[in-house]
C-alpha cells in the first residue's frame, strides 16, 4: 500500500514519506482501529497505524506545482496562529511533506512543516515561493503596530476597520492594494485586513473635529441631498461618524458618516451636524412637503428661481442660515431656493388682484417711479389703476 498522507517523523527515529509503499502487518490500533491498517515501511524498526483514506494501492500523482518533497518553500501569505500553538510567517521557510488534503486546499496547494511547529499546516500554492519574498510596502516589518487613519468600515464577515485603531502588520496587502499597501490584524476580527497605506500611520491620527469619535451617532440637520452615487443625505436622519472628511472645503472641519440605506460615506460640514435631533423647521413646515410659492417672485444668483403659484418641495432649512427661511426644490431649477415661511402655503396661491395672470404683458401708464430693491428680487409692486391691458 502506498502512503497517501504527509510524510512525517516519529520520535523514535521512524518515519512515514509520502508516496511510499509499504507492507500491511495487520489491523491498526488506538485512534484508527477498525478505519486503519498497521504498516510496515522500509528503513523503520517498527510498523505505523495508519488511517484507511491515507492509504492506497496505487502510487499517488506527483505533488501540485510541480514540486517534491522535502523542497524549501517560502510562505508569502499574511501571519496567522491557530489554537494548536502553530503559526504561519510571512517570509518563513519551511519543507514541503505532501499535497494539501483540506478545503479549497485540495489539489491546489501543499502541507508544510515550519521550524517550531508541531504539526503540518496545508498552504495554497499561490502562497508559496521557492524565491523569499521582497521587503513590506512603506520599509515595515512583520509585527509593526500601526493606526488605521482611514474610514470605518464593517464586513460582511463581521470583521471591521475602525477609525484610530491599532493593528499589528502580518503581511503584504492583496488584491486592489498589492504593492501599496499592507495586511494588517486588528483586536477583535477573525481575520487580516488590506490596507492601503495612506490609511496607515506610526503615530496616532489626531482628534476628530468638533470633539466627536468615531461610532458616534449624529443627526444631519442641513438640506435634503442627493448625489450620483444613490446616497442621500435627509434632514433630520441620524447617522454614524466613521472619520474625518476627506474632500473640499469640509476637511479639516467636517466628518465622514454612514447614513442607513447608502452604499457610501458622505463629508458633511460640522455646521450640519448635532448631537440633538433637528429643530422644527419655520412655518411648522416638514422635509418633503409640498408648498405654493405666495410671495414676489425672484432669481437667485445660481440663475434658480421661485415664481408666484409653483409648487416644490421642503428639502431643509436654509443653506444661508436664515431661521426665518427653508430650502426649496421647484421643477426646472438645478439646485434649492431659499423661501421666507410666509412666502409659502400649503394652498394654492390666491388669484392676483385685478384679474391678471401670471405672465401676461401689461402696460405701465403711470410716471416712471424711482424704485430701489436689493436683487435678487426683480418684481415691482405698483397700484391697479395705472395699469392697462393692450396689445402690441
């Protein structure tokens, strides 16, 4: 019978090789009696249970990769320790004793035997080098304690980056950030992390702005937003700081957050954050109500407008910080417009005085008026019985 199973070394001097063949003497004993055989191998002094799976009568394939046993093999993957006491170094070189028997593992990789461990660990092929694998990304070293300074973020695994947390460096990072980044294991995860090493740092990254942490849950209280990603931002929902802001004009004083329902984190200005839940908007109006536009109509300076009668949307109080004022979304205008409360009602706009509508040309028959008003305001109020219908 041929040994199917790793080869290994017994403490009185006999050994087992894989793909060796061997003599069966009788049934096997302890741990495998009654599912193994006892076998006699040359160069032994004695015979060796083996298990019934490990043992066949044909000679198995060569080893995969092309390798045999007893090649030197370096490890290349990230560190990792099991329960046994055993560990996987990155960089460490240890003997190749077989084919890999579990998992994916299974004909796509190798059992090896690393100096200090007990038992044989099985390794993918893709993690293993006959050449020793160059120095970490950045000039670290295996065991390097590092900060995390990016973004907080959960996996589905259940494993987590969080924002200031220290993590020790096992390996070089994979995939997306190969050759730019490292592999790092945070307290409290079942597994390694890729980083890319921007996100990384020696030192401690500094306070968050405005004295908040992350994990902390705060109420957004500007404007309705909605951005090209999907994401949202909605007055008054409650989200969780991850980091500080990364982009424009909110970094440095404002905060990453997750929001419920979006994919993404989205920079958000301190001024638009609070611990307590948005006040009532003026008016006693609510995000997401539909209003009338009542007052003199007006284009602001993005070239949006509010015209007497349209109809929009509250999307928020207003971005210029006006407490008497909401945003406003009304059709063919690209942004918000901001409304005074008593420029909007839930009705619909009144009929104008003398029976005139909205757009209709009128000539003016009385003396040319001086009239002084800030802009944005274009509209003129001027007294009925100087004012004539006619036709060009």
């Amino acid at each position: 019978m041929y040994w199917e199973g790793p080869s290994h070394s017994f403490e009185n001097g006999d050994t087992i090789v894989h793909g060796q063949q061997g003599e069966v003497v009788g049934p096997a004993t302890g741990a495998h009696q009654g599912n193994g055989l006892e076998v006699q191998f040359p160069g032994n002094k004695g015979s060796i249970n083996c298990y019934l799976p490990q043992l066949s009568v044909e000679k198995p394939p060569p080893l995969p990769g092309g390798h045999d046993l007893g090649d030197q093999l370096y490890y290349t993957g990230p560190s990792h320790s099991f329960e046994s006491g055993d560990e996987l170094v990155h960089g460490q070189q240890g003997e190749v004793v077989g084919p890999a028997t579990e998992g994916t593992r299974q004909g796509n990789g190798l059992v090896m035997l690393f100096p200090g461990n007990k038992g044989h660990v099985n390794c993918y092929l893709s993690r293993l080098s006959v050449e020793k694998p160059p120095p970490l990304p950045g000039g670290h070293d295996l065991g390097d304690q590092l900060y995390y300074t990016g973004s907080s973020h959960s996996f589905e695994s259940g494993d987590k980056l969080v924002h200031g947390q220290q993590g020790e460096v096992v390996g070089p990072a994979t995939g997306a950030h190969q050759g730019n980044g490292l592999e790092v294991r945070f307290p409290g995860n079942i597994g390694s992390i890729n980083c890319s090493l921007p996100n990384l740092s020696r030192e401690q990254p500094p306070p968050l702005p405005g004295g908040h942490e992350a994990g902390d849950q705060l109420y957004y209280t500007g404007p309705n937003k909605s951005f090209k990603s999907g994401n949202r931002l909605v007055h008054g929902q409650s989200g969780e700081v991850v980091g500080p802001a990364t982009e424009g004009t909110h970094q440095g004083n404002g905060l990453q957050l997750l929001f419920p329902g979006n994919k993404g984190f989205i920079n958000c200005s301190l001024t638009w954050l609070s611990r307590e839940q948005a006040p009532p908007l003026p008016g006693g109006f609510r995000v997401g109500e539909e209003l009338y536009f009542i007052g003199g109509g007006f284009v602001d300076e993005q070239g949006d407008k509010a015209v007497f009668g349209c109809r929009g949307s509250v999307t928020g109080p207003a971005r210029n910080g006006d407490a008497d004022a909401v945003s406003m979304s009304f059709s063919g205008n690209r942004g918000d417009v901001h409304c005074r409360a008593q420029e909007l009602s839930r009705e619909p706009a009144p009929s104008l005085p003398g029976g005139f509508i909205l757009g209709e040309h009128l000539y003016f028959t009385g003396e040319s008026p001086i009239i002084k008003r800030r802009l944005p305001r274009t509209d003129f109020e001027l007294e009925l019985d100087i004012l004539v219908r006619g036709s060009r």
